[in-house]
C-alpha cells in the first residue's frame, strides 16, 4: 500500500499543476497544507509547461494497493 499527497495547482494558463509528496503524516492537517501550498506558490520557484503556478486548486491524499502473483 502506497499513500501519496496530491497538491493541486492551477497556473496561469487556467491548466492544472500537480505536485506529489510520497508517504505524508496522517492526518492530514487541511490548514497546514494550503499555507504550505501558498508559500510554493509565492516562492515562484516551480515552472511547468503550464506556466507558473498561480492559485490552489486542492488537495488529496491517494492511496494505492497492488497485488502482484508469481506466475511459475
């Protein structure tokens, strides 16, 4: 099981940006979060394809199970 931290962006261009954090702390704490995304975005340090990064658009935390079989 593989939880990542999806931070959500949406640039200049009106696309959406996204920066993934693997294996956050739990809970999430939603305040923590936005205030961070608002310094990235102040920071101005990120450009994408995109452009820069303009507003918050979200966050989620994505958990994902894989299952794998050894075929023989």
């Amino acid at each position: 099981m593989a939880k990542t931290l999806e931070l959500q962006f949406g640039t200049e261009f009106g696309k959406t940006a996204r920066i993934v954090v693997d294996n956050p702390k739990e809970p999430v704490d939603e305040a923590a979060v936005k205030q961070a995304m608002e310094q990235i975005i102040a920071a101005n340090i990120f450009y994408t394809a995109s452009g820069n990064l303009a507003v918050v658009k979200g966050a989620r935390v994505v958990d994902r199970n894989v299952t794998e079989y050894e075929m023989i």
